[in-house]
C-alpha cells in the first residue's frame, strides 16, 4: 500500500503529537487558563502559544470565554467530550478492540465547588456530582452566598436531570473554615482571580458565566440554566482526570 493510499492520520493525533500543543491540552485538562498562565506553564513566548492555542480552536479542541470578572481576558478550556470522542476514534482507527480507560476516585475524596453568590453555577456542580456517585463528599460554597438558590437552578435540576435542590440553602465559605478538602473547583472568574489559600487541596477553575446575569427575567435567563447544567454535567462526567487526588 501507498502512502497516498493510507487512512489520513486523524486530526487529534496531528494535534497532540506537537509537544507544544500536547503541553497546552494538557494544563487545560487540569483547568480553564488565561494565555499568561499558559505562557507561564509551559515556558515559551506569547507569540507562539497564541499561534497553538489558535491551531487547537481551529480543530475544535480548545474554546475561549472572556472572563466575567475582567472582560479584557480570556479564559481557554478544554472540550472534553470533543476530545474524549476523537481519542476514541483514533485509538479505534488504530485498533478496534482499543478502549480509554478511566480513573475512578478513591473512597472518602472530597471535593469543594466555589462560586461568588452559591446560588446556582457551585450547588448544581454540587448536586450533579453527588448525583452520580456515592463513595466521595461533595459540598459547595460561595464567597458571599445570596438568600437562596435562584428557581431556575431548582427548576433545570428537577426538570432535566431528576434532582431536587429545592430544600438548599445557599452557604457561605466562612462556615467551611478548617475543613480539608482533596479537589477545590472554582466556577467564578472573581472568586478565582482573588485567590484564597485551599491548602493541599488540587485546585482547579471552569470559567462559566453566572447565567442570573444573562438576562432581566427567570424566564429570559431560563435557557442559559440548562447550558450550564449541561456543561456542569459534561465537565463533571470526565472527573477525575488529574484532579484525582493520589
């Protein structure tokens, strides 16, 4: 057989064998990341980390979100699902018994969601994580918590994913000081980039948008609930990658 006659190599492969780009997807697999904190990480200019990070968008591998703290930034994340689809084809182009393998977490994990108000990006994260297993504890926090969870977080949750948050009350940070956490997950551009101390807890950051502020009304704001909720529930099927802890 030609070469001209082989399968193309699949597009992840061409993307991720570039150690460059390979080392962006990585720390973007651990959390959302401003292009300084790239160029920080992986030690090369701006120039040539815009220019991958430009590549892997183009490839549908790597989005952008402004930051909803300061709008002048961007955040970068990682599509897991697109990624998660992609390996899976690659590794079946290759061979078709070849299947990924997950990490499962070890009994007693805990994991901490934060938000600013804990009115509906940290309590759905919450209660979608609780939803799905049974053996780690999960709580959420906000750094200053609002008088209650807002409808349209009770309503997405009871609605679409069967889970009633409607008894909760938001709760504030202060009330969980001295407890150890393994994972800490800020959802909230502020409370991230006012960074308070987590300890030995791996820390990690989804940039998303408080969908409350997307609107003037519940039912205007009502839409962007559900996409969180389904991201929340995407981010949170791919736990834990390397936010396991050992």
């Amino acid at each position: 057989m030609s070469t001209t006659d082989r399968e193309p190599v699949p597009l992840l492969i061409r993307m991720a064998s570039h150690p460059l780009r390979w080392a962006l997807m990585t720390e973007l697999a651990v959390s959302d990341r401003r292009v300084r904190e790239l160029v920080e990480a992986v030690g090369e200019p701006q120039n040539l980390v815009s220019y991958h990070l430009r590549l892997l968008r183009t490839a549908g591998l790597v989005g952008a979100r402004r930051s909803s703290f300061d709008g002048r930034d961007s955040y970068y994340h990682l599509d897991l699902a697109r990624c998660a689809a992609a390996f899976g084809d690659a590794a079946g182009a290759l061979h078709p018994a070849l299947a990924p393998t997950r990490r499962e977490w070890p009994n007693g994990s805990s994991v901490l969601f934060l938000c600013t108000g804990n009115s509906a990006r940290s309590p759905m994260a919450e209660a979608l994580l609780s939803h799905r297993t049974e053996n780690i504890e999960v709580a959420s926090a906000g750094s200053h918590p609002k008088p209650r969870i807002h409808p349209n977080a009770v309503r997405v949750l009871r609605e679409d994913y069967g889970i009633d948050i409607g008894s909760r009350r938001p709760r504030s940070l202060d009330t969980l000081a001295g407890r150890r956490f393994d994972v800490v997950i800020t959802l909230c551009d502020k409370i991230r980039e006012l960074p308070r101390d987590h300890g030995p807890a791996v820390a990690s950051h989804w940039s998303l948008v408080d969908p409350a502020t997307t609107g003037d009304t519940d039912s205007a704001t009502y839409p962007q609930f559900r996409r969180l909720a389904s991201e929340l529930d995407t981010r949170i099927g791919f736990l834990p990658p390397q936010t396991a802890p050992p």
